[in-house]
C-alpha cells in the first residue's frame, strides 16, 4: 500500500479525533462560562462543599457499623456493645439526613441566584441586539432560550455538581472501607466495574444527541405556537385551523419521537445497571459462601458487602443521572452562550457623541438602504430637514417612507452615503441620545399589559399625575380614559385588546406627547382612526408640531397639506418635492394622487387612465 493511500485511511480517525478535541474545548468554555456565574456565591459554595465533603462518609460507614455491630457484639451476645453502635449508626443516619437537608437546600439556592443572572442577562442583551436580529429569528425560539434553556441550567447549578462531588467522594469511602474489610470480595465488585463505565459512555453519548434533538423540536414547537397565537385572528378568518393543526402536529410528532427515544436508551441503561449490580450481588454471596463453609468469613462482613454493592452502585446511577443532566444544560448553555455572545449590531460607544438637543438640521445624502444585500428599499435619498420645519413623506405602499424613519432611530445601518444631525454623522452619535430626541407614533400601536398610566407614562415614569392627564386632555384621549372602569388606572390586555384601533392611538400620541421629543415623527398616525378622532389628533398635533421640528408619513394627503414641504418617494426614489400648491401646480405624481383621493374632481378619469400612475 502507498503511502498516500494509508494516509486516506487514517484520515476518519484523525477527523473524529480533531472533532473530539474541538468539542471537548467547546464543553470546557461553556463549563468556565457557566463558573461565572457561580462566582460571586462563592462563599456559599465554600459552605456547600465543605459541608458535603466533611458528610460524604457517613453512608459509606453505615455498613461498616452494621458489620461490627453483627461480628462484634450480636454473635458475642454483647447487648450492652449492641446498645451503643446502635446509637452511632442512628447518629450516622441522622447526621446523614441533615447533611443532605442542608447541601439540597443551599445548592437550591446557589441555582436559582444564578439563574436569576442568567435571565437578566438574557433579557438585558436582547434589549441591545438591533432590529435586524429579530427579523431573522423567531420570537418563539428567542423564548425558548430563557425558558427551557435556563431550567436546564437551573438542574445542574442547582443540584449537579456539587452533588457529583458528593457522589465521587462517597464512591471513594466505599471502596477503601471495603477494602480495609475484605479486599478479595472487594475485587469482584470492582470487576464489574469496566462494563459499567462502557455502558455509561455508550448510553451518555447516545442519550446526549437525543437531548440536543429534543431541545431543537421544542424551540421548533414554541415558535409556531408563538406565531399561531399571535395570528390566531387570521387564522380563523381564513378557516386554516384543520391545516395548522396538521402543521402542528407534524412538529410535535418529531419532539415526540425524540423523546422517545430517549426514554428507549433510559429504558435499556438502567436495567442493565440493575443487572450488574445484582450479579456483582450474586458473585458476592456465591464466594462469600465458599469462604463461609471453609471459616474464612464472617457473617458481619457478607451483610457489610451485600450493603456496600448496593451504595456503590447507587452513586454510578446518580453520576449517570447527573452527566445527563449536564450534558443537557451543556447544549443548553452553548445556545444561551452564542445568543449572549452575539454583537452583531450592538452599539460601540467608545467614541461616540451624545447630542443633547438638534439646532441646525438633519441632512440625508446619497443615501442606498437594501434589507437584504442589494434589493434596494431606498435609492440616492437626499434632502435636509431643518430645525423647526414640518415636512410631509407621501407615497404608495412599500415606497421605502418608514424605513427612513428607521434609518433616522437607528433602527437599521444604512448601506450608502451620509446621514447627518447637525454635522455630525449619524454613525458617530448613540443610539440613546437619537432616541431621545427623534418620538415615533407608530400606525401598529403597541401597548403593554398593565394599567393605561402606565402605558401613557411608558417614555415619562417619572410624569406627574396632573401633568399626565394634561396631555391627556389636549390629545382628547382624556374623554375615552375617564368612562373606562377605573379610568388611568383600567388595566390593558395584551396588546391592547378591548380598546378600539383609534383609542390605541391616541394613547400613542399620549405617550409621545409625555416623552417630549425635539422631533415628532407621525407614521401613518391618523390611518386606523374614525373621521371624528382623526379631527381631535389634527387639532392635537397642529399644536404639538407647531414649536417642533416634524416628520409626516401618511397615505392620506389630507393629514400633510399644511406641511411647509412634501417629499414624493416612488419605489425608493425622491420623485417630487415641494409644498401643496407647488406639487398640485407641476400635474405630477402628486397631483395625480391628489385626485385618485379626490374623486370629486374632474380631472380624476384623466388620472386613472395615465401610464405614468403610481401602482
């Protein structure tokens, strides 16, 4: 054979060993990780351990004490000496149970503090992970994460390392008892040793795969519940319940098979360590007798054995356990850690201005924006938006007029040219301070489970009560507030279920009123509302924007007629821009617009009938 060919034929052996390595390192710096957060409890694991160290004898000695108790005093008819090992084994099993009471107890502890600092973390990094993130994973998996994810790490940092201490060190006491008492019986229990440990590799790494399966079909599971619950409304609109249910099923089928399977490799592991333990019992007792018949062995020594096969096999089932449950928490914690370890779009601030108030103007240059790679939303956008004007963005659906207000709140990085405010690039100023000068009311209002002050005051939580109800009343939500049971105090369902799309935004228009903002950004604000709350926002805003710098998007022009300047987009393009009287004067795109909302006009068949109408 060449040597090119014996290469080949060492190159699976060495690919499986360099994966081995790569995934025993991976496990290594999850485990470091996870230390992390064990480390400030340190001084109540210091407690934990120590406690557990200084009791992991006292199972291993109660067969010794039943040993001299048989041999020492019950076949010596010494009641007396019988009396006091009874006491001491009694004291073993209560100092025992309360060793135990207090490591459960204290682990407990440790787990749950450390969980709360795992989910707080989760949830504080999530708040900073930018919207493009969520755009390509689900909610439901996101979910997934601080929930089934971190109770898997709530088991083992609760009740899995220091428990394998505990168990490491009582097989340790076991097996030198043992061996003080009788060393030839403690070799055939050690002998069954080597079958035990390939079993345990074999069923871990099998077992391991099926948790990682399992854990992947229950994210799989909550994203769809997730998103079907959300959409339940459409879903019944469009009579698909009999379909999603099949989808459903179909996803539940496959976390039911892979649970499944783990419970057939549980199903096949534990009796077979039951088997070996009974016949390392058996092998015991059959040599035992031997050396009974030939006086070589006493009873006390047999009882003594016969118990300590059955601790010394306890503790493997429990390291079993517990390495299942860390190899779980393990594949957990790899996807915990890699969702913390994400940065994509996470602001630097090193180097960044905070910009306190906008004086001068915010200048859009050459700007190309594309959600993905070069399908372009926005293309050579340019215009300057200066301190104290109101300019309007009209446009047909999907013309690119929220996503520069997601450009503006730093929502999404642009691909191309310059944004800036006042000079500085945008890029340069945090995304906090842009924030706070830039309030949105958005059309899809958002509302929070709580009480409507709450949600009013979501920007402002400091506001005042009266300053709060100020707002209230020049918006005109104030009038709806007041006849809802317990008025700022009535407590809103998820996403504002049992108020109507126009109470909803004006609750918005509230809640932008509260936070202050420098610059008043209305998208689509009056387009789910009644011609009647439509009057009460024009009024509100009317005064709103007259001492601020604003941002008009809608599809009404109506709403943007007063507007000191009118910005056209079409397909991503600026194709018109100038006043009312200037637009309507050109008879361009906006004009035709004009008229396709104006039907009383006379010019509008016209309109409806050029090649040049915007779709």
């Amino acid at each position: 054979m060449s040597n090119d060919s014996t290469k080949k034929s060492f190159r699976p052996q060495q690919d499986d060993t360099l994966q081995k390595e790569k995934k025993s390192s991976v496990d290594r710096y999850i485990i470091a990780r996870l230390f992390r957060y064990i480390k400030p409890y340190n001084k109540l694991v210091a407690i934990a351990v120590a406690i557990t160290i200084a009791g992991s004898f006292l199972g291993p000695l109660r067969p010794y004490l039943t040993k001299i108790a048989i041999d020492d005093y019950i076949a010596r008819g010494n009641f007396k000496g019988l009396t006091v090992i009874s006491l001491y084994l009694a004291g073993a099993i209560l100092l025992d149970g309360v060793k135990q009471y207090i490591t459960t107890w204290m682990t407990q502890i440790i787990g749950q503090k450390a969980v709360f600092d795992i989910r707080m973390d989760i949830f504080t990094h999530l708040q900073k992970l930018p919207a493009r993130f969520y755009d390509r994973n689900p909610i439901g998996r996101l979910i997934t994460r601080t929930t089934n994810d971190v109770e898997s790490l709530n088991e083992m940092l609760s009740s899995g390392i220091i428990t394998i201490l505990g168990d490491l060190l009582q097989l340790l006491f076991i097996v030198v008892l043992m061996a003080w008492i009788d060393w030839q019986l403690t070799i055939i229990v050690l002998a069954i040793l080597p079958l035990m440990i390939y079993a345990t590799i074999a069923f871990k790494n099998r077992v391991r795969i099926a948790f990682q399966d399992v854990l992947t079909h229950i994210a799989r599971l909550n994203t769809f519940f997730q998103e079907h619950l959300t959409g339940m409304t459409i879903v019944q609109l469009f009579n698909r319940e009999k379909r999603e249910a099949g989808k459903y099923a179909a996803i539940n089928a496959d976390h039911r098979d892979a649970n499944i399977r783990t419970v057939f490799y549980f199903s096949i592991y534990y009796p077979l360590i039951e088997v070996l333990s009974s016949a390392a019992a058996g092998l015991v007792i059959w040599y035992s007798g031997i050396r009974l018949l030939k006086a070589d062995l006493t009873i006390g020594v047999v009882v003594s054995f016969v118990q300590y096969i059955w601790l010394f096999f306890r503790p493997l089932q429990h390291l079993s356990d517990r390495f299942n449950v860390i190899q779980t928490a393990i594949a957990s914690s790899d996807r915990i850690i890699r969702l913390l370890d994400e940065k994509e779009g996470i602001e630097d601030h090193s180097g960044l201005n905070d910009l306190d108030s906008f004086k001068e103007c915010i200048e859009f240059k050459n700007l190309w924006f594309a959600y993905e790679s070069e399908n372009w939303v926005l293309k050579d956008i340019s215009f300057t938006l200066r301190h104290g004007e109101k300019i309007a963005i009209v446009g047909a659906t999907g013309s690119g007029k929220t996503t520069l207000i997601n450009i503006i709140s730093k929502l999404y990085p642009f691909a191309k040219g310059s944004v800036t405010i006042d000079g500085i690039p945008l890029q340069q100023i945090t995304e906090l301070s842009v924030r706070k000068l830039v309030g949105v009311v958005m059309q899809d209002v958002f509302l929070f489970s709580g009480t409507i002050r709450e949600n009013l005051a979501f920007g402002n939580p400091d506001v005042t009560d009266e300053a709060l109800k100020d707002a209230a009343r020049v918006v005109g939500a104030d009038r709806f507030i007041q006849q809802l049971p317990g008025g700022y105090q009535y407590r809103v369902l998820e996403n504002g279920t049992g108020l109507s799309s126009g109470q909803k935004q004006l609750i918005a228009f509230v809640r932008a009123l509260l936070y202050n903002p420098e610059i008043l950004v209305l998208d689509e604000a009056t387009s789910s509302v009644d011609t009647e709350t439509e009057s009460l926002i024009d009024a509100a805003t009317a005064r709103l924007m007259s001492e601020r710098t604003s941002i008009i998007i809608a599809h009404r022009l109506s709403t943007v007629q007063k507007a000191d300047r009118i910005i056209v987009l079409h397909k991503g393009v600026i194709r018109e821009t100038g006043n009312h009287q200037e637009l309507l004067a050109k008879r361009g795109l906006y004009y035709k617009l004009y008229l396709l909302q104006h039907p009383e006009q006379t010019f509008r068949e016209k309109a409806l009938n050029s090649t040049d109408c915007c779709p």
